[in-house]
C-alpha cells in the first residue's frame, strides 16, 4: 500500500481555503500513486481553532468541509482531522476526531483519546476523549489510527493514566498512523523524534507521522513530518517550515519503505541547529501572520540597536526588504553612532527609511507638563515619554499608510520589565518576545555568517536605551550572560529562589531578578502576541495572576 504524506499551511476558519488544498494534495498523490494520503490533526478547521468550536455555524461548515473532500476520495482514500459532534447527551459536545474518507463519502472516523490541557494546550475545554479503540482496516492493513498526544505516553511519570496504543496493540495492528498538530519549539523536533522512535521500537510496528506547517498567529508549527520503519530507522522525512509532500510503501511483511531512494537506513532527517531552527521560525511566523490578516507591510522604530536590527532584517526576509519601513527618531541623548549604524543597516538591506527627530516634540511635551510636575527633576516619567512619542509617531504611520508595527523588545527586557508601555512595547506581533537577549546576539551572528549584514558596531558596542545621558542597560539590570541563566531557569524550569541559590547564583541578584518578573506581570499582559520558540514563552502557555505576592 502506497501512503502519501501531506503536510499543509492551514489557515484557521478559512474553509475554502484548507478545502481547496486538500483537494490538489489528493490529486498529487492519486498521480504518484497513493492509495491513501494522510493529512494533519483539525486540518479541515486550521489549529487552534479556539472558541471558534463552540459556533454551530463553524461546526457546519467543517461538515460540509468535509463532504467536499470526501467526493474527491473515490479510488484514493484519506485521513483527516476535523472536529466533529459528540451525538451522546453526556459529556463535551465535540470530539478531535480523524475521519476515514473514500468512495466519495465518510466512512469510518476515530477519536482522540488524550486531550492535552496544559502549557498552549486547551483542548480538555472543547472536547470529549475517546473511550472505544478500533483499528482501521484498509486494503487489507489493519491501521491504529491515533492523533497527536495518543502517542505521547513517556517517561516514568506518564501524564495519562490510560496509553490508547496498549488498547490498540491487543487487535494486532499493521502499522501506527499518527495525525498531529504539535507547536513548534526549538527542542520539540528532536523530542518529537524521541518519541516516535520510542513507540516503534515498543511495539515493533512502522509509524507514519503527519504535522502542521506555518504559524496561526504565536503559534508556530514546523512540519517534519516523517515516516520509520520497524527498527526505528527514519526513512522519509518532510521539510521544516514548508508545506510537503511525500510517499512511503507499506509491503506485505509490514515493513515499510521508501522507493524513492535506494537505502532505507537512517540519516534522512535533519534537524537544523537550535538558532537556525529560530531563525527559520521567526521569518515563518512574520511571514503568516501578514499573509493571513492581509497585510503586506511593516514598521519598525529602528534605534541602532541589536533588537530593532534584527527585527528589521527577520521582516525584510519574510516579507521582502522594499514593504518594511524603518523609522530613526533620534533624541538628544541619540548617539551619532546609533543614528549612522542604523543607516548602515538599511543600505545594506536596500530598505525603506524615515528619519523623524524627536526632540522638539519631546520639548513640547515638557513644556505642557511643567507646571503639572512643579519643577520635580527628571526621572522615569521624562524617558517614557520619549519612549511614547516614538510610538505615537509609529502608529500614525500606521495608520496613515497602513503599515503594521512590528514590537522590537526581546524575552529578557518583557521578563524584567524593561520595557515602557504604550512606548516600545507597542506593536501587533511581538517578534523577539520569546527570545532571550544573548541569543539575539547568536541569532544576529548566524545572520553574519556569510556576510556582514548587520554592522558590527550593533553586536559590540553596549546596549542602552539612550533616554537618559549616557544610559546603558547595565545601570538598571545584571548582566545579559547572568540575568538570561536566571531567566531561563526561573521561568523555562521553574526552579525557585532556593534552587537558584543552590546553582550558585547571587542572592541579591535571584532576589532582585525575580521581584522584576513577577512585579512585571501586568505590563506583559498588555503587549502583543509573542512568537513562541522556547518550550515556556510568555502569553497563552504561561499563565500567571497580576495581583499575587509571590516573590515579588
């Protein structure tokens, strides 16, 4: 049996859309072939679809989705997510369910068993697990048809008490089918890898593995979509951050192999480097989340900075260096040398660019505020305000020119806020939120590694906000090498005060650090949508109360 591979670009709620690609991948692989073709977990409606499930509407159209998809399955077979309704009068109204599609209509489906609820995952609000377990027989292979988390039984404190493959095992299964929707994160493909590999070597059966690609707003989904026999080896595996496609055959012994090559024995996949998977899911992530709102051209302020540099040259990859406008607005504590290495960027980008000085604005602003302020001296409220005259100034551009303002500010600035509100953390999608500030720095070098692209004035010289005279970033905060351990350890391992200590960490700089996370929480609920690429990011996945004490 010939098995085709789709691996897709889903756009959540947009039916005709995921419709008509479902259709062509069929027909690709009808004419190479295949006799069933596996698409992703909730393809039919794009994933998360959220509150969307809990719309009758929605639910229609994903029905009458998939009867659109069913007719063009007559001599080829498909399996696809869809969320379909529970016809019980007890429990969640809705399953995560696989529908089995062929002779023109729908003729078997299976459900999810295990329904994550934690970190980005919600799906215990909207669905009903599955209680029966069936294999599903085509062209004589009986297939143990799971989705996503069914297979993700591990370690030695399993999070489910009840494993859907122990129950599938019992009927003698052929094959593992897996259909998944599993975020992107920069360790998750090899975990992924781990425990796939894991689930075939158990059981000694083959598993064929189908993911999303492309990123519904924070989250971001990476693809790798793959197939491993029986021992374990991987033996076709499909491109990260891309759609795909591939094949497999299914023999009559159950082994199963790929006739596209002439060696079935390992080394096919290959998992990028940690920054290079980064890279490749920010640029994915700006990419999608303009396509799919409509949009075609950013803003950024551009400080001559290593953040705003890098942000720049993400957006000019994903969306074309000629649609992101760079705005310079100097202060009078703007050195000469931001102001030039931030020209040296755009040339060498050839990239759009407006210098708006700031500083007579900044100047009225005091003027009006003076007698109100009563001759108190300057402080935070006089660097905020610069701060907010540069995004007032952003989101007039944006408005004017319909250009969408792209937030600059990394993971360790929003963890400590550092960072102004309504100021420089303004913006509709948060680029390097989920990114710590010495892997800006990694991730400024592997741009560079071929040709300077960011000036290597932005990488040495000191970071600063430049809002007060001869500011650094140091006057307020440990250094980035030590506050980043910290950080990581803190919020990614939730290790407390006493672990931290243990590692050997400065009291006072434990202390201080986490008061400024946790005092910070109400800013960050107030901040764009943060792409996420580590396995703990600030939005959705971290859920923390504005008005607690704890360590603060």
């Amino acid at each position: 049996m010939r098995v085709a591979l789709a691996q897709l670009n889903y756009h959540i709620g947009n039916f005709e859309s995921n419709t008509a690609k479902v259709i062509r991948a069929i027909r690709q692989a009808r004419e190479n072939g295949a006799e069933l073709v596996l698409f992703a977990e909730l393809a039919v409606s794009g994933y998360p679809p959220r509150d969307f499930l809990e719309f009758d509407d929605f639910i229609d159209r994903c029905y009458r989705s998939l009867e659109t998809i069913a007719r063009e399955c007559t001599d080829i077979a498909a399996i696809i997510g869809s969320p379909s309704r529970n016809p019980g009068n007890k429990g969640k109204p809705l399953f995560n369910t696989a529908f089995f599609l062929y002779h023109g209509k729908i003729e078997d489906m299976r459900h999810k068993t295990l329904l994550p609820t934690y970190d980005v995952f919600d799906e215990y609000r909207y669905f009903e697990p599955n209680r029966l377990f069936n294999l599903l027989e085509f062209k004589g292979k009986r297939l143990a048809l799971t989705i996503c988390e069914d297979l993700w039984i591990e370690g030695t404190h399993p999070l489910y008490t009840l494993d859907p493959m122990e129950e599938l095992i019992k009927q003698e299964p052929d094959i593992m089918i897996n259909i998944a929707a599993s975020p992107f994160h920069y360790s998750q493909a090899e975990t992924r890898l781990k425990v796939l590999k894991a689930n075939v070597l158990k059981y000694r059966l083959p598993v064929v593995y189908v993911n999303h690609v492309g990123a519904q707003t924070e989250l971001l989904f990476d693809g790798g979509s793959l197939a491993m026999n029986k021992e374990g080896d991987v033996i076709n595996s499909l491109r990260f951050f891309g759609e795909d496609m591939g094949f497999v055959n299914l023999e009559e012994d159950n082994q199963l192999i790929n006739k596209e090559i002439s060696s079935n024995k390992g080394g096919i996949i290959q998992i990028p480097e940690k920054i290079s998977l980064i890279h490749d899911a920010l640029v994915m992530g700006i990419q999608d989340y303009f396509g799919k709102l409509g949009f075609s051209k950013a803003v950024i302020g551009l400080s001559g900075g290593i953040d705003s540099a890098l942000v720049l040259v993400l957006a000019a990859k994903a969306l074309g260096a000629d649609n992101v406008l760079s705005v310079l607005m100097p202060s009078a504590f703007s050195s000469d040398h931001s102001v030039n290495d931030a020209l040296a960027l755009v040339e060498n980008l050839s990239s759009p660019y407006e210098k708006i000085p700031i500083e007579d604005i900044f100047q009225q602003f005091n003027q009006s505020l003076s007698p109100v302020f009563k001759g108190l001296p300057f402080n935070l409220a006089e660097e905020n305000i610069q701060a907010r005259v540069r995004a007032v100034i952003l989101m007039a551009l944006s408005n004017k020119m319909g250009y969408i303002l792209l937030n600059t500010s990394n993971k360790s600035e929003a963890a400590v806020g550092y960072g102004t509100l309504y100021g420089d953390m303004c913006g509709a999608i948060s680029v390097l939120g989920d990114v710590y500030k010495t892997e800006v720095y990694e991730l400024a070098g592997f741009i560079n590694k071929d040709r300077v692209v960011i000036p290597e004035n932005i990488l040495l010289k000191p970071p600063s906000a430049e809002l007060r005279p001869d500011q650094k970033d140091s006057d307020s905060l440990p250094d980035y090498a030590i506050l980043d351990q910290i950080l990581y350890q803190y919020i990614e391992k939730r290790k407390g005060p006493d672990d931290l200590l243990a590692m050997g960490f400065d009291k006072d700089t434990v202390l201080k650090t986490l008061k400024m996370v946790n005092t910070s929480e109400h800013k960050r609920y107030q901040t764009p949508p943060v792409l996420r690429v580590s396995p703990k990011a600030f939005g959705m996945g971290r859920r923390m109360p504005i008005v607690a004490k704890y360590l603060s």
